[in-house]
C-alpha cells in the first residue's frame, strides 16, 4: 500500500508546452487525477513533489483540486534549496508561492541559492526514503530529464522491493485523451436531445 506518493515527470518544455493553456495539461492532470482516485481507494495519504515546473506543478494544483472538493489528501513540497525558482518568471514565481502557502507541507532542502548539483541528488533521496512509491509521467521512449530519477528509482527498488514504481506514457495519454474526447461528445450529444 502506498501512503506517500512522489510524482514526477517531464518538464513543460520537454514537452512543447510553454503557457498555461496548452491543452496537454489538461489531458496530463486528467490522467494524474484518474490514477490518484485510485490510489486514494487503497489508502494514499499524501503526494510529495519537489516543485519542478510541468508535471510536478500540474500535479500539485490537481490534488490542491482534489483537496478542494472534500477529499482528504495532503500535499508537500520539497525543493532542493530555497532559492530554487528565482530565475522563473515573475508570474510562475507567484503560482509556485501560491502552491507552496496551499501545501499542507513546505520545506527547502537546503537554504539559499544553487551550490551544486548535490542539491539536486539529495533532494532525489529524500523523497525517496520518504515514500511508498512513485508516479513518473515519462515515456522511455522520448527520454528526457526524468530519466535519471527513474534510473535512481529503479537502484533504489532492487534494494527495496516493496517500493511502487508507476508511469504513465505517451500511450496513457492517449488513452486519456480519447477518453476525454468521448465524454465531451456524449455530454455533447446529450444536449441535442
């Protein structure tokens, strides 16, 4: 059973994406929000990110939704040090400041500025030691930065076998999407009656 959830995956420029109204993202929180339903039903708790723009953002806002609507879930948010997003632009500035006064939990790793690519490692082993399992948005088949976590995950499974490693693909996605689509077409449909 999964009680502490790490979700983690592409970064909204590995994608494409590039503003807030790309219709990726909702097909992307679509699949997010359908698989932490399910895992809300087997006893999950919280969902811990380390604040990386795209998949860990729109994950955050998804369970801050989630929360929003009654359901008992926490999140936290865990970035490597506390200057992490000063070269953001302003207004993904004042999103990340909004989602960290709405987490449930909020804790740089490190204080100040970026002092080396440790930071980074160090924040990948926390939130490993202090979760059941991980939820990546990440298709091996276009690699990208999410790689390396999922190498690190896979190390740490082979001393933890009880550790949960999911993702969600391309494939996911697309399933997604349709899914998405149909709804929208009957509730469409339905109107015309």
């Amino acid at each position: 059973m999964v009680k502490k959830l790490i979700i983690s995956g592409y970064r909204g420029n590995e994608l494409g994406i590039f503003n807030n109204k790309h219709p990726g993202i909702r097909i992307i929180k679509k699949a997010l929000e359908d698989r932490l339903l399910v895992d809300l039903e087997e006893g999950l708790e919280w969902v811990l990110i380390s604040g990386q723009q795209g998949v860990e953002i729109w994950a955050a806002e998804v369970v801050l939704s989630l929360k929003k609507q009654g359901i008992p879930l926490k999140l936290s948010i865990t970035p490597p040090f506390s200057e992490f997003m000063s070269r953001w632009k302003p207004e993904k500035q004042a999103e990340f400041r909004q989602l960290t006064l709405a987490a449930d939990f909020y804790q740089a790793l490190t204080t100040g500025g970026y002092q080396g690519p440790w930071q980074f490692q160090e924040r990948d082993k926390f939130l490993l030691r202090n979760s059941d399992g991980a939820l990546l948005v990440y298709d091996e088949e276009q690699p990208a930065s999410p790689k390396f976590f999922l190498d690190l995950i896979k190390s740490y499974q082979s001393q933890h076998p009880q550790y949960r490693l999911e993702q969600i693909t391309s494939y996911d996605l697309n399933d997604t999407a349709e899914q998405i689509q149909w709804k929208e077409g009957q509730d469409n449909g339905a109107s015309d009656l």
